[in-house]
C-alpha cells in the first residue's frame, strides 16, 4: 500500500511564473490535507478538501492560491504568479474517508524555490 | 481557536541520556488528538507518538513517552537513552477530534551529541 505521494519534490520557478504541486493520497483515503512551511518554522495548515469539495479553506491566502481534489486524478495545489515569499516546503496529508480521523499520513512534501 | 506553543526553539543532549520538549496548548474543545512529530533532515514528516485527550494513561512507544497533564493544557515528550538517529525537529501538534486537521507547534531543534 503505496504511501501519500507527492510530486514534484522540488520545483523551481522564476516569479511570476504558475507552480502546480500534486498529491496522490493513500489507497483509498478521500480527505486531503495541505500545509506550508516556512524556513525554520512549523507547518500551516492551509485548505482541507475532499472529492470534488472544499471542506475548509481557512489558511489559504486570499489570493493566487487554489486547491482541488477532482473525481479522478490527484489533488493540485496551484500558485499563479508566484513571488519569492512562497518559497517553502508543502505537504499533504491525506486520512480515510470513514469513522475516526484521528491520524494524518504525510508525503515527503515539494520544496518549492522561487527564483 | 486552537493554539500550540513550544517554548524551547533548540535542546542538546548526549547520547543514552534523558530529554524532555515541552509543549503547551489552548483549546476550548473536549475531545482531542495529541502528537509528537520527527522531522529530520530530509524533511519527511514522521510520527512519533499520539495521545487521546479522552486516555488518563500516557501513551508510550519504546524510547518514547509523553507526560500529558490535561488540566494544565501541557504535553510534554520524554526521549530515553537518546540515539544520533533522534537529532531532528519536532513538533507538537493538536487535531481537534474527527477532523484530521492539524495545528503545529513551532518546533523543537533536537541534537544529541556523541
């Protein structure tokens, strides 16, 4: 049973240019989870989808920022025309669609450098 | 809203020794998850240990135990007989129940030295 994957692991982009960071979650879990870490800080939370819905979108900056979790395919998180203080580490977590969601399983992240 | 607090942004300890990360939270909600996370150089998110708010008992995995003190707000994780392999940062973290989201600490840069 694969793990949460995530890809690219890391990904350059010059500013003003989109970055798209997928993430596949575990066999059979439907809830997706994605955070931010800055250099030297903890993760934050920022959007919380299930198939085909935003569940909470609470941490995601207002702008050029999206989240999606089609029928079919991985979860995308999209950053149009980055800028250099979206340079960070982004995770995903994913947790099953039933009973307790009491754990999140993590990828190993997509260090984006924007240069 | 939930907030979680680690007070102590680096720690040391020679190896085989004892190490406590302290770690405080505020929450209004009774029923909860608790975790300790490892995140070593290579930045893969590893749990470490998980605690239910509802268990009077303190979770304990190998090396690994936390003093969970609910009244007090206080989740503190105790590394026995410390290992190299242990350096890394942790962080604390708080899911609320049934919602799989988490929210973290700042983290703990732990070395242990040989």
């Amino acid at each position: 049973n694969a793990g949460v994957m995530q890809n690219p692991r890391h990904l350059v982009r010059r500013r003003g240019q989109e970055a798209r960071l997928r993430c596949s979650p575990m066999k059979g879990h439907s809830h997706v989870y994605w955070y931010r870490q800055l250099p030297e800080e903890g993760l934050k939370f920022m959007v919380y989808l299930q198939k085909e819905n935003i569940i909470d979108e609470s941490g995601m900056p207002k702008e050029r920022f999206s989240a999606e979790f089609p029928k079919e395919g991985p979860s995308i998180l999209r950053i149009q025309q980055v800028v250099r203080g979206d340079s960070a580490a982004y995770f995903c977590a994913s947790s099953p669609p039933t009973g307790e969601r009491t754990e999140a399983f993590f990828g190993q992240g997509t260090r984006l450098t924007v240069v | 809203a939930q907030t979680v607090t680690q007070s102590q942004p680096e720690m040391s300890v020679q190896e085989a020794e004892t190490v406590t990360l302290s770690c405080t939270y505020d929450t209004s909600e009774n029923n909860y998850y608790l975790f300790w996370y490892k995140q070593p150089p290579s930045r893969q998110m590893i749990l470490v240990i998980r605690q239910e708010a509802y268990k009077q008992q303190n979770a304990t995995e190998n090396r690994f135990s936390v003093n969970f003190q609910k009244a007090a707000k206080s989740f503190s994780l105790k590394i026995s007989d410390s290992q190299l392999g242990d350096t890394a940062m942790y962080f604390c973290a708080f899911m609320a129940s049934n919602t799989g989201k988490l929210i973290f600490g700042q983290g703990t840069t732990l070395q242990v030295k040989p």
